[in-house]
C-alpha cells in the first residue's frame, strides 16, 4: 500500500507542473478562444457581447480569408513536395550517390551537409528581412542586377501579384530544404549498407537503386517530413508578415491565415471575428493531422 | 511491466483535487474587464492648472518616429511643459509602429497619458473612439490658452483640427499639423528644363510626355509599397470633379457612392498616368525611396504631404528647392474651382481615458498650442501649424512657402475625408486595390467596383461601428 | 606474377576506372547539381555580408558592385541604434531558460506517461499530443490577457507577467510540451525496464531512478528534442509580438522585423545590412563548431 502511495505521489508530483503550465497557458487560451469566437469582442475592455454564430456567416462571405485558404492549400501541397524531392536527391546524392564499390557519398558530402543546413540556422525573421533586400525591384537587388544585366526587364518578386506567392514558396523551400536532407540523410545511415550492396552487385544503376530500395526503405522519415511540412504550410506566419508588401500582398496576393488572423485581431480590432478565423484554422489543421495518420497506415518494411 | 495499474482512492482524490485548482487557476485567466483605477481623478483645479494636473504624477508621452522625428517633443514641447511643472516626471518614447506597440498596453487597460497617433501603423481611431478609450477633450477646448487666459484653446486652432478629431460630437482627437497635400516638384529643376506647373489635367499629361521624351528623368512616381499615397490625389480629384459631396457621401458609406462617375472618372485618370508615366520600379519602392529618387533626380513628380520637405531634409541637396501644386482641372466643368486643396490635420493626438495620469495629458497638449511650441514646431519640421498666428514672422523653407501659399489661394476650397480612420479594412482594401490599379491589374471600373463592394460589406456589418459627417 | 604484384596492378585498373566514372557524365552532373544548391543557399548570405560594408549610395545602385570603402561604421550604427546585441542577448536568455525548462519538465511529464499506467493517463497523454494540432494563433488573443492576468498574482506576479521574460519563459514551456511529451514518450518506452526496476529492488526511489538511472539512457533523444525545440525557440515570432512591447526586452526576431520597418524611414538600409551581418554571423559560426553533435543528435531521436 505504501509503495502505491509513494508511486502516486511521485506520478502527481512529475505531472503537476507539466499539466498545470499546460493548462493554464494553452488549454485556457484555446477554451477562451473557442467562446471568444462567438463573441463580437471588438475593444479590449467592454465586455463582450454573445453573438452565436454570426462571426461564422460572416467569415463565409469574407473573400480575403478564403484568397488565404487557397494560399495554404497551395503550399500545403508544394512545399511538402518541392522540398522532399529536393531534399531526398541530395540526401540521396551525399549518402549513397558515390559511382563503384561501396556506399559513399559523392566526394566531399561532408562539406555539403553542413552548408545546406546554414539556412534553417536563421531565425526566420533573418530570412525574411534578408530575401526583402534580395527581391528589391531594380538593380540593387541581388536577383534583378544579374537579370538586367541579361537584358530580362527587372521583376517585382514582392510587387507584382502575380510572383509574390512563388517567391514565398521559393523562400520557405530555401529554408527547409537543408533540414531534410540531414533528416534523410539520417534515415538513409540507419539502412544496413547489405542491402545497397547486395543491389549493386546485383547490378542495380543509381536509378533503379533510389527507387527500389532506398525510397521504400526511407518510407517511414518521409511521411514525418510530410507531416512537419503540412503544419508548416498551415501556420505560416512571419515569412508572410514581414517579408511581404502590405502584409499579405501585393493585393492579399500572399496573405495566409495566420496574417488574417493577427490583421483582424490586432489591427483591425475584431477579437471576436479573429477568434472565428481561428477557430476555422484550427479544424483545418486538424482535419490535415487525422488524414496523414490515416494514409500513414502502410505496410512497414522489415529489416 | 511489474507494475500494475494500481490507483488508489487516494491518488485519484487527489488528482481529483487537482482539477479545482486547475480550474480555478484557468477561471483567473479569463480576460478581466479592469475597472478605472482611482488614482486616475484629478487633483484641485484652478486657472492656471484647469485641468487638476497632479505634480506627483509621471507624464508617459508617445511620440511616432517619422517624418518629424521626435525630437521635437524632447526638444521643445515637455521642456515648455517643464516650465510651468518642474517637478513632473516625463517619460519620453519613440516608436516607428504605435499599434504594435502600444495596443497591448490598451488591452491590457494601462495605456499612457499622451500618444502622437501616426504613420503607416497607426492605431484604429474608430475602434478606439468606439471603445471609449479616448479622453473627451471638450476640456481642453473649452480652457484658456496657454499664453493668454482670456482666450480660449477653442478660439486659437483652426477650426478644421475641432471638426476632424470629433467623434460622435465628442472632440477626441488633436491634429497637430495642418497637413497640405498636392503634387511635389523641384522648382529648380522645372526652372532649368523650361517645364511649367500644370493647370489643366490635358497639360498635366502633355508634361508627363515631355519629360518622358526628354529622357531626363521619370515624369511621375508614388509610394509603390504604400498606394493610400496615389487614393489620396485620386479622390482628391475625384471631389474637384463631383464636388466635395463625393467625399462626404464616401465617408458616411452612401450606396453608390464609391461607384458614383466622378470616381470612375478619376480612377481612369490616374489609371493612365500609371500605365504610361511611372518610373521604373515604383511598384515596390517605398515611400521614402521614391521621395529619394526625386531628390537625385530620377523622377520629376510624386504626390504628398507637407511633410515631404522635413523628410527628406538629410537627402536633399540645397538647390532643391521643393514646390507643390494643386491637382489640376480635369475638365473646365469641374465643380470645384482650380486651386482646391485636400488638406487635413494630421500627426493626431490622443489621451487615453484608462492612462494614469489624463489630466497631464490634455495639460500637455494645452502646452502644445501654444504660440511659442506650435511655432517652434513648425519652423523646425518646416509646416504649416494649426494654431492661429504661431507661423507670424517665422522663415519659412521652400517647401512650406509654397504649401502656404497655395493654402491661401485655396481658400475656403478644401476638401478632406475621413473614412481612413474609421474603417481600416476600407483603407486596407483601397491600398490593394489601388496598387493593381496603377500597375493595370485591375481596370478603373472593377476598381470602383472592387471599393464598392468593400463599403457595402462595411456597412452591412453590425459589427463595425459606423460615424458620420 | 607474384599475387601481390597482380593484385597491385589490377586495383590500378580499377581505381583508374572508378575515377572515370567518377567524372563520367552523371557525376558531372551531380557535382553540378550540388554546385548549384550550394551556391544558391550561401549566396544570398554572402550578399548581405558584402552589402554591410558598403554605404548607404552603393546600395542603391548596382546590387553586384564591390564597395569603394569598407565601411564598418555601419556595424557601430547597427549594434548602437539597432541594439542588435540586446536583442541577441535576450535570445538567448529566453532561449537557454525555456529549452532547460520544457526538457525538464516534459521529460518528466513523458517519462511517467509512458512507464506509468495508471487511470487518465491515456486522457493526460491525448491532451498533451493533441496540442500539436492547434494553431498558436487561435491561442493569441486569450493567452494575451491570462499572462496579462498571472502578472497579477501576489508575489510573482510582476516577474511572469506582460512584458516580461519569464512570463513568456512559461509561455515558450507551455507550448513547446505537446511536441516534447510526444516524441519523449515514445523514446522512453524503447528504454529497457531491467535496470529500473533493478534499482527499485535496491530501495531506489521512482525520482532517483528517473534522474540518475532513466535520462541519461535516454541521452540521443534527449540531444536531439533539445535541438528541436532550439531551432523552434529561436524562431519564434508570434508570440513575443504579443507579449514582449518594451523594445528593450525585445528578442531577436522581433528586433530584425523592426529594423526592416525602420530602414524604410531613416533609409539607413547599410546598417540593415549590418544588423543582419550580426544576426547572422554567430548563428553560423555556432552551427559549424557543433554541426556534428547538432547532425548527430537531430538524426536520433528523429528516428524511431
């Protein structure tokens, strides 16, 4: 009896400063939020009025929120993409990309590694001040000397509407690449070398070599990479707000859900429209979570 | 595993006991509606202190770090305030973006006694007013003025500073500045290339195509990043054209009125100029980087403010000499004549009502309008004041000169609007649809359509609390 | 022929027509390829290097030009005006205390979810994880007024409420706990009981078996979530938007986002130049001297 006692004292006594942090700070928030949402909360101190549902009609016809949806969407499904196949071949290059015996890398994936993880090193804010400059719209910028130089007329990367979404995708692949390729790079170290070699003798190509073995053996860290950048691309946030013109443009051509979220609560004031917005998000993102499990479902392969 | 799942009554009674505290911890996290703290009344009153400043209290001043900087306010206002309260403690802030900083402060029911309420990130007056959060400052109008009692604050501002910062009959709001806003050039550099000012807009275009031919410089520009730069002389004109009704009709979210002709008209107006006349770039430069490349002479014309001069003072070379001119006709029917100005007081100041210490800020202010600091002030960020006779023998720069004097001949032709400050969704729709209109992404009628559409939703929103004027 | 000779002369061969392939075609085109990516992610960081030593006209005009003058009065405007050596300081304060916090006490939420069966602790565990899905932004508004609220509770109060570190300290803890318990759950029920309970029989307590005998096997996972929630931390930008105002207190990536907004006023773009230059250099310098532990750990505890 004493022994179950001390064993639930000791469960009590690990848990209670998790749970009550946990609680107070994120559970109580999100609960709020939740009322928040239904509230027409526009100031900071009046009380707020109960309005029902009326913040979600109104987000029904709120074209600015869903230009943002699609925004997401777009990137929830070029992100994950570009920067897995991106970072697999070179994962893929630096581990196994070696010509002839053995499994090596190509001559010096040491050096490579290390320099395609400097950008995650950023603080993203880093980033996006740093590709503002880069993006400027004559020749001082990094981009448009050189292609001025070419004769190709300089392109607003962040003013023309129609480039500045592809110039977010292009910033936050930049970014995340690196990350993955020692994420796989990893998964492909913890493969028994047996199984490359036993393919190699058997012939196999560089081709045939990535697609029959090391892609299904490295299944498992991919869909972890699809999972990090699903929910990347759903809560993005400071590469928009900072890097952008008008916070989400040119003309909300960029703006995310995250944006419009903070725009309407602390620019515009509307806590209780902000807190809709959120509440919408938040079934989005779950509604993401619940399907990757589900298609994560596959067969494991067991070495 | 050896242990088995042995949960005592006890260890769940007191996990049991955990949750109330949990929640009661969770109930003291719910936003509390904080009440006015007492120290917040005032303390005895008299003439020369009618407000019941309280000496023992700190004075907590915001300033926005633009285009006047904020020396000004440590240079000249709280040393003049200092004067009269030697042993007032004030605290003396700048920042770039007063909303970001500052709106925590409101919610969080400890806002400061005075903020200079400007700038791209200003906060949202309307939401403010809506709130109650800004000090009713009937009793600073209705005091006596700093240098003379006999004369009431009412009696020196321009009457237009009262007009603008009411909100719902209550005076809230002191624009500080008499903001004139028209197109910018440099006199030297019309003088050497036998360029005239524009009178007529058909003049206006065949300059744009002169100085596109001469290959010398860019004929137009604006603040590509921030469009509410290039709205401002397009309804500006748009009022020119229909009357200063336009503007009225806009601001009190009139059906039709953002469709309304007049609108139309000017919208393809600039939406020519935008097409044809821009310097290269301008959609995604700044305010500051256009205003730069005018100063080297890169470009010819750019629509602002009379802020412009003191802006630019670092950048400007000393032969510059800055001109301003009004919008041009559009057609000789316009209804309001040549010479109509869109002036506004901007550089907005607010007091609180939840700071600690109001009655210090509306001293403070009280302080401002006097001859002596709006004089200083205007000769030392080179505009027009709004207190009557501050600007008497004072040097004016160029820049200034000119503004004054097209103000003269405006004449009781001024025309202003206000639906920035109270719908900033409007204002935020307005910038994006304005930046597509003057790169050709939309046409001039989906544009009004576009703005239409935006007020109708802001009207039919029952959220959003609506003012008129 | 000796063997040996014969082996001598065909590994020649052999090496002779590794290095063929070696720079056969398709290793061209790898070295190309990475080439590229290399170039692609160092240069715009080089770039921003080159840019801070120039002055302010050089930056306006040709992007590629070399600057006349190194002008390292850029940095002294960028370290006085820009402050970005608080901002940095602050960082990593903030940084140092809420990683020690969330592995402490994630670790210890962890462990005894995953080696504790007892009534709820699947609920407790659901709750933690469940918390990866929900977006900080949903939390914002609300979470603002309850750390405004804990700065009003007697005698801590105005160490962890608005505006300060420690407040946002908890906050970084609070949020980083779903990821944490997660990730540290799993790695401790990989951790073979044997030893546990070893010391158990000897009259171990539960607390010492946890801390002397429990994390350090768990060392790799615990390297590696350390990493995570870093990177995480560091990068974070939302939150102490909301709840840091005092610039004094501000983090980095506040700091940075301000500087952009205001070179756009004082057009003083070269000490922008030079606050990133700042911002940059260490986080790089630090990355190289420890990329192999930093590699090493990240793998992992990343893999299950």
């Amino acid at each position: 009896m004493f022994q179950t006692y001390r064993r639930g004292l000791f469960i009590l006594s690990f848990l209670a400063a998790p749970v009550t942090l946990y609680l107070v700070y994120v559970i109580s928030p999100y609960a709020q939020a939740f009322y928040i949402a239904m509230t027409d909360w526009r100031g900071v101190t009046a009380t707020p009025n109960f309005i029902g549902f009326d913040n979600f009609i109104r987000l029904f016809s709120d074209g600015i929120f869903w230009k943002a949806v699609t925004h997401n969407a777009a990137l929830l499904v070029l992100l994950p993409l570009l920067t897995i196949v991106i970072a697999l071949f070179f994962a893929f290059l630096l581990n196994v990309g070696r010509e002839g015996r053995g499994v090596a890398g190509v001559a010096g994936s040491k050096f490579y590694r290390v320099v395609f993880f400097f950008p995650q090193v950023l603080a993203v804010t880093v980033v996006a001040v740093l590709f503002q400059q880069v993006f400027r719209p004559d020749d001082s910028g990094m981009l448009n000397a050189p292609l001025m130089a070419l004769g190709l007329g300089p392109f607003g990367f962040l003013s023309d509407p129609g480039l500045a979404f592809w110039s977010v995708l292009g910033v936050m692949v930049w970014q995340a690449v690196g990350f993955y390729v020692v994420l796989f790079s990893a998964g492909l170290a913890s493969i028994p070398r047996d199984m490359f070699e036993a393919a190699q003798i058997d012939g196999a190509g560089r081709f045939s070599l990535f697609f029959r073995v090391t892609l299904p053996l490295l299944w498992d860290t991919v869909q972890v990479a699809w999972v990090y950048l699903g929910i990347l691309a759903l809560d993005v946030f400071a590469i928009v707000w900072v890097m952008t013109d008008q916070h989400g443009g040119p003309d909300f051509s960029t703006t995310v859900m995250a944006t419009e979220i903070y725009r309407n609560a602390f620019q515009y004031f509307r806590f209780g429209y902000a807190s809709a917005l959120g509440v919408v998000m938040f079934f989005f993102t779950i509604g993401f979570a619940i399907l990757s499990l589900r298609l994560s479902r596959r067969e494991r392969i067991e070495y | 595993m050896a242990n088995t799942p042995h949960i005592t009554r006890r260890g769940l009674l007191r996990a049991a006991a955990l949750a109330p505290v949990a929640g009661a911890l969770a109930a003291c996290a719910t936003p509390q509606a904080q009440a006015p703290t007492a120290s917040a009344a005032p303390a005895a009153t008299s003439a020369a202190n009618p407000f019941g400043v309280d000496v023992e209290k700190p004075l907590e001043v915001w300033i926005f770090d633009g285009g006047f900087g904020n020396a000004y306010a440590t240079d000249i206002h709280q040393p003049l305030f200092k004067t009269k309260y030697p042993d007032v403690e004030i605290k003396h802030n700048a920042t770039k973006e007063i909303t970001k900083v500052l709106q925590p402060r409101f919610a969080g029911g400890n806002p400061p006694d005075v903020i200079d309420n400007s700038g791209a990130n200003a906060m949202d007056l309307g939401a403010l007013a809506q709130d109650g959060q800004l000090q009713d400052l009937g009793p600073l109008l209705e005091a006596p003025s700093w240098d003379d009692p006999d004369v009431k604050v009412r009696d020196i501002l321009d009457p237009a500073v009262i007009e603008f910062g009411t909100y719902d009959g209550k005076f809230h709001v002191v624009g500080y500045v008499n903001y004139i806003h028209g197109i910018w050039y440099s006199q030297k550099a019309f003088r050497d290339n036998g360029w005239t000012v524009p009178k007529t807009w058909d003049e206006f275009l065949a300059l744009c195509e002169t100085i596109k031919k001469s290959g010398k410089m860019a004929p137009f520009t604006y603040a590509g990043k921030h469009p509410q730069y290039l709205y401002e002389p397009l309804l500006t004109m748009a009022a020119k054209i229909g009357g200063n009704e336009v503007l009225v009709n806009i601001d009190n979210l009139e059906d039709g009125a953002w469709s309304a002709e007049p609108v139309r008209q000017a919208a393809e107006a600039w939406a020519e100029v935008g097409a044809k006349y821009l310097l290269q770039g301008t959609a995604g430069l700044d305010h500051v980087q256009t205003q730069t490349a005018q100063n080297k002479y890169d470009v010819a014309m750019l629509p602002c403010g009379s802020w412009l001069e003191n802006e630019q003072a670092t950048t400007t070379p000393d032969d510059f000499e800055y001109g301003m001119f009004p919008i041009p006709d559009f057609t000789s029917s316009d209804k309001m004549p040549y010479g109509t100005l869109h002036t506004q007081p901007g550089e907005s100041f607010i007091v609180p009502s939840r700071g600690a210490n109001p009655q210090g800020g509306m001293e403070y202010l009280r302080a401002m309008l006097s001859k002596k600091a709006a004089g200083d002030f205007s000769e030392l960020v080179r505009t027009v004041s709004v207190v009557k006779g501050a600007g008497e023998g004072r040097d004016l720069s160029p820049g200034a000169k000119s503004a004054t004097e097209a103000l003269a001949a405006a004449g009781e032709n001024t025309v202003y609007y206000r639906w920035r400050s109270w719908y900033a969704q409007l204002h935020d729709e307005a910038v994006a649809a304005t930046g597509q209109l003057m790169s050709g992404g939309v046409t001039p009628q989906k544009y009004v359509e576009r703005l239409q559409k935006k007020a109708d939703e802001i009207k039919a929103d029952s959220s959003i609390k609506k003012y008129r004027r | 022929m000796t063997s040996t000779s014969w082996t001598a002369a065909n590994s020649r061969r052999l090496a002779r027509r590794e290095r063929r392939r070696q720079l056969g075609p398709l290793a061209i085109l790898t070295h190309v390829a990475l080439l590229v990516w290399t170039v692609l992610t160092v240069v715009p960081i080089l770039w921003t290097f080159l840019a801070s030593v120039k002055s302010e006209d050089e930056i306006f005009g040709d992007a590629w030009s070399m600057p006349a003058g190194l002008q390292w009065d850029n940095f002294a405007r960028a370290w006085e005006q820009a402050q970005i050596g608080q901002y940095m300081l602050n960082s990593v304060i903030v940084v140092s205390f809420s990683t020690f916090g969330t592995m402490l006490v994630g670790s210890m939420a962890a462990y005894v979810l995953a080696r504790y069966p007892f009534r709820g602790n699947r609920a407790v565990y659901l709750l933690f994880v469940s918390g990866l899905a929900f977006p900080v932004y949903l939390a914002l508004t609300p979470l603002f007024f309850v750390v405004q609220n804990m700065g009003n509770v007697p005698l801590v109060g105005p160490f962890i409420g608005l505006n300060t570190h420690a407040g946002l300290v908890l906050v970084y803890i609070a949020y980083s706990m779903p990821f944490t318990v997660f990730f540290l759950s799993a790695f401790f029920r990989t951790l073979p009981t044997a030893v546990g309970e070893a010391a158990r029989v000897d009259g171990a307590s539960h607390t010492r078996v946890f801390f002397q005998i429990m994390l350090p096997m768990a060392k790799p996972g615990l390297v590696s979530i350390t990493i995570f929630n870093v990177l995480g931390q560091w990068n974070q930008y939302q939150l102490p938007l909301v709840l840091l105002q005092e610039r004094d207190k501000w983090v980095l990536t506040q700091g940075i986002a301000d500087i952009s907004t205001a070179a756009g006023y004082d057009q003083d773009w070269a000490a922008l130049f030079a606050a990133l230059t700042l911002a940059i250099l260490p986080m790089l310098v630090v990355y190289t001297i420890f990329q192999r532990q930093i590699q090493a750990g990240l793998t992992a505890g990343a893999l299950k």
